[in-house]
C-alpha cells in the first residue's frame, strides 16, 4: 500500500481531487466546490513542494484553505460568475417562459408540486387549480426553477364557456 500512497502519489490525489470538485461545480449550482477545489489544487503545490508534510497537517491546511477561499473569495466569485440581476428585467429572460405554454406531466393539485415539460425539459410546476396529466397550461410566472401555471381550455370548454356567459 505504501507504494501505491507514496510521497510522490500524494500530490497527484490531490491533484485529481480538485479536478474532481472543479467538475461539480461546474455541473451544481450554488459556488462552493469551487473553493474546495482551490484550496485541493494549493494541497497539490504544498505535497509537490513538500512531500514529507504529516496527512494530519494536510487535513488541517486543506481544511483552513478551504474556509479561508470560501470567506475571502465567494463574493468576489459570485459577482464574477452571476453577473447583474438587475440587468435581467420582466421583460428579460422570464419571457422566454411567460405567456408560453407547456403539457402537464404529472398532474397538479391545488398548491401541489406537479411537473410540466416546456421547451424539451421537465419543470416543476404549481397551480392554484386542479390541472390533470397532459392538460395544456399557460405559464404566467416563474420563482427560480419553478413554474406557476394555468390551464388553458380546449376549443369545446371555451365554446361552452364562451355560449354561457
């Protein structure tokens, strides 16, 4: 086993385990591996440099690194990768969602989380109605990653509701 976890094997793990936390925050949201990672990829540097620093020194390093560039840095990080929310307007990015419709994949209760696919994905997606499995609905707001929406009548409900009023 020593061979495997040799002093020049080291740095190479850590290496590889910030390519690792690299590889989730790309594919997460939220701006926190990416901290982990930096403060693995220093590890690397630090066990290259100085392969005969104890495991328990390299936890602790990895551990204050890791807190430190998430204190320091997270705000800088989140100003440079979420750019300005006040430059996304009504008129912005929730148009491509307002106003368009969607098929209902689950069915919704009143105030029950169902799902709807818009544009190829599967969404959750809320009501204040009933909504049945493959009903057609109307997306009338967006809250982060979910949907309210509301069903919109065929051709024969709306004639009725039409001739009824």
């Amino acid at each position: 086993m020593n061979e495997f976890w040799g002093p020049d094997k080291v740095a190479w793990s850590w290496l590889f385990s910030a390519v690792v936390l690299f590889i989730i925050e790309a594919t997460t949201p939220g701006l926190i591996a990416i901290f982990f990672g930096l403060a693995a990829l220093v590890m690397a540097l630090v066990v290259a440099l100085w392969p005969s620093i104890p495991g328990a020194w390299q936890s602790v390093l990895f551990a204050g690194l890791s807190v430190a560039f998430l204190v320091l840095l997270r705000r800088l990080f989140k100003k440079i990768f979420t750019g300005k929310r006040s430059a996304v307007t009504a008129s912005g990015l929730d148009d491509d969602f307002i106003g368009h419709t969607a098929v209902v994949e689950t069915a919704i209760k009143h105030h029950v989380p169902g799902r709807v696919e818009f544009n190829g994905t599967s969404w959750i997606a809320t009501s204040s109605q009933d909504i049945p499995s493959g009903a057609i609905v109307e997306i009338i707001a967006k809250d982060n990653l979910t949907l309210m929406v509301r069903q919109i009548l065929n051709n024969e409900e709306n004639k009725e509701k039409t001739c009824q009023e």
